[in-house]
C-alpha cells in the first residue's frame, strides 16, 4: 500500500515546521496571523555545526528496559531530521529548539576519541559494551567529513573494546576495514533502522536518510564483511508504516541481516507537537487516526514514558503487532538472540615512552 504524501511547503530538506520555544526559556513566542499570507518558498535552511570539548564522552544509563549501561554521543543535534526522533527534546537542555534546530544547529565534539582514549586508560576502567547512536546517529551527513565517529572506533578497536552501534546511514560501510577485524573478535554488532521501504514516505518523514534501499544495500555489505546486523524496525508508525513490518523484515533477512528488533512510536515532551503539526501537512487525510492509535498504545496519551511498556505500548493493537513480529521474525530465522560481545580482550594498548614489560 502506497499513500499519497503532500508536499513539505516549509523547508525543504527539512521535517520540522519551525521552531518551539524551549521549554527552559522564561518568555515564550506565539505566531499571529496578521491577514498577510505569504505563498513563496521559504529559503533553504543551512545546517550550522559549532564544536564542542567534552570533559568526558562516555555517557552512564540506568534505565531498567535498556541493555546498555553506556554510552557515546559524537554529535547533538541530527541533520538527518527525523520527525519523530525521541532525542529531539534533549536540544533543550542547550538553549536550542527540539524542531528545525535540532536538525540544523549541530555540535560536534571532535576530541571525543582523545577524551574516550583517557577515560579507557582509567585504572578502575571496567570494560562493558559501549552503545553509540542511542540519542543521535553518529552516520549522519556531517561525519563523511568530520569523521569523529571514525576516531571513536579506531580508539575502541585499538583496546578490543566492545561497541554497540545504531544507525540509519550507510554511511557506517566506510567503516567496514575496521568493524570487520573488530567482528571477528566478537567485537562488534550494528542495528540498522528501517522504517520503511517506501521511499515517498521515508522522504517526508526523515528527509536526509539515506533511502531504504541503500539502507538494505549496508546491511548487505555489512554482512558480507562478517558484522552481525540486527535490523530495527523502529519506529513503527500505526496506520502509516505498520503494515510494511512482514515486508521489513522480509527485505531485511534477505540482505542479510541476522536478527531483528521493533518499537513503536514515542513522542515525548516537544515531539508530540512537531509530529502532528507534520501530519497535518504530510498526511491530513490519516492524521486522526493515526494519533488515535498512538494515543490507544499509550494509554490514551501520546506518550507514556513508563519503563516496560514505553517501547511496545499497551493494549490490543500493540498485542497484536508484537505476535506478528514474533512470527515473521521465527519464519525468516530472525528470532536469534545474538552472544554477548566479549570484553575478556580489553587491554590497554603501550603509549610512547612506556616502560616494556620483562615478561
């Protein structure tokens, strides 16, 4: 089934309609209309991207329904722009908006692999795997340059560190001379999110992600290089995306993917708004009904932010597409539950001016 998707009039490129006041700032703004419509195209809204020098880079998290206590962000901010991004909000706690800038005022930590380099040499370090791509997606455009995330695993490929990571971007295949030593130590495992495999839909929803199918052509080379890959088919919209899940999936295990996750959608704080004001652009035929069946996942909310059920929902739908996806994923033998990766080969790597051991 494809849907007709409305042209995105506010910027192109982007899938916020503007900005919301920050939810810590004293004074808010309102938009009024004085009579005077406006139909020319706005101008094309310029990613900026500041840097930033991180104390540390090794984030801690106790969130009881995740399975990582760690975590690693090379950016905030994405410009890959993603309607419904549940990091959105954390733009906040910057003094930045969670809508247009979080997808265009970007901040880049470039001495993260350094800073990484001193906090893995700590002598009460202890090795756990360490997720990259949880809030923002380390893949995104700017790292074709910047190449942080680059560092950040040459830095954890020197220490047999393990490393979890989560993206959209093809990008990650670049990376493929490194992972792919890395995976044969049980070093390494990647998640690729595909939410879709329209790409009309993909566009309006996250409009620079790369399109599913190159998405499907990384899971393919990744796999060819030995990396374990868990598709993620996260966020799974009701009444949008939800019936492609069987596709999904099918797609996915044919590329090559060995495992496979899901989560509905979450729209915490600022989401919620930026998401149904972009429905009503992308799709005002389906809106309501579409926020109708968020708010039946979440008990009559559009979020719920309840450990256990935040990620699956509630209710009969979210029952009903759980038991799709275990049997989808038991057909396509994507129901495997992956090793743990290994953290018995940390070592500290010698820097220049050590003193060698006798032994």
């Amino acid at each position: 089934m494809e849907y007709e998707v409305r042209p995105q009039f506010r910027r192109r490129g982007r899938a916020a309609m503007d900005n919301p006041d920050v939810r810590f700032d004293s004074h808010t703004r309102e938009g009024v209309d004085d009579g005077w419509a406006n139909d020319d195209e706005l101008p094309v809204l310029r990613t900026q991207v500041t840097e930033e020098v991180p104390r540390t880079v090794i984030t801690q998290n106790r969130s009881p329904d995740l399975s990582f206590d760690r975590s690693i962000n090379p950016y905030r901010g994405c410009e890959h722009g993603c309607i419904y991004c549940y990091a959105r909000p954390s733009h906040a706690y910057l003094g930045l908006s969670p809508g247009l800038d979080f997808e265009t005022r970007l901040i880049a930590r470039p001495d993260a692999p350094a800073v990484l380099q001193r906090e893995l040499r700590a002598k009460r370090y202890v090795p756990r795997t360490i997720a990259i791509g949880t809030n923002t997606d380390p893949y995104q455009p700017i790292e074709r340059d910047r190449k942080i995330m680059r560092g950040l695993l040459q830095v954890l490929s020197d220490f047999n560190h393990p490393v979890a990571i989560i993206t959209k971007g093809a990008l990650i295949t670049r990376d493929i001379d490194i992972l792919g030593p890395m995976a044969v130590k049980g070093l390494v495992r990647v998640g690729i999110s595909v939410t879709t495999l329209d790409p009309a839909t993909s566009r309006a929803m996250e409009p620079r992600v790369p399109l599913p199918a190159v998405r499907l052509r990384a899971i393919r080379a990744l796999s060819d290089a030995g990396i374990d890959v868990r598709v993620m088919v996260s966020p799974v919209v009701p009444a949008l995306t939800d019936h492609e899940l069987e596709a999904i999936l099918q797609a996915a295990a044919q590329a090559g993917a060995v495992a496979a996750s899901s989560i509905v959608l979450r729209l915490p704080r600022e989401v919620s708004g930026l998401f149904r004001d972009w429905l009503q652009e992308a799709y005002p035929d389906r809106a309501a009904r579409i926020m109708g069946r968020v708010r039946e996942l979440h008990g009559g909310l559009d979020y719920d932010p309840a450990f256990g059920t935040r990620m699956s929902g509630q209710g009969e739908w979210a029952r009903l597409l759980r038991q799709r996806f275990v049997l989808a994923t038991r057909r396509l033998g994507l129901d495997r539950t992956l090793v743990p990766l290994r953290t018995d080969l940390f070592a500290v790597p010698p820097q220049p001016g050590d003193q060698l051991s006798l032994l």
